[in-house]
C-alpha cells in the first residue's frame, strides 16, 4: 500500500499546503469566469432570466362515468 506522507519529506507542510489550496482555488475561479464568460444563460439567470407567464392547467374531463350505485372514494 502506498502513502502520500512521503511528499512532505520533499516539499514542507508550510509550502506545500498553501500551494495545494491557493491551486484549487485559482481553478475554482477560472472554471466560474469560463461559465460566466461563455454561455448565455448564466448572466441571464443573475439577471433574473424572461418572466414566463405561468400556464395554466386545465381540469381533464372524465372519460366515463360510474355505474350506478357504485360511490367514488
């Protein structure tokens, strides 16, 4: 089985660890700018996106009736 712990040895906690997270935090950034910067719906979405008027559903019919006597729960 192999450990990661022998990466310390090489590169020190204080140096490595606010290298590993300044990292994903650039990606992080960089990945948010791509989607902000290269669709249509994001900006849109910030903005509030087009109101849609809400539809409004119709109450089906019943196909057929009951027969007599028998009582709908």
């Amino acid at each position: 089985m192999t450990t990661q712990a022998k990466i310390w040895t090489v590169v020190p906690p204080s140096v490595g660890l606010p290298l590993f997270l300044g990292s994903v935090t650039v990606i992080a950034i960089l990945v948010h700018l791509a989607v902000l910067t290269h669709t249509t719906w994001f900006p849109a979405y910030w903005q509030g996106g087009v109101k849609k008027a809400a539809a409004v559903e119709a109450v089906p019919k019943p196909v057929a009736s009951l027969p007599s006597g028998v009582i709908a729960n």
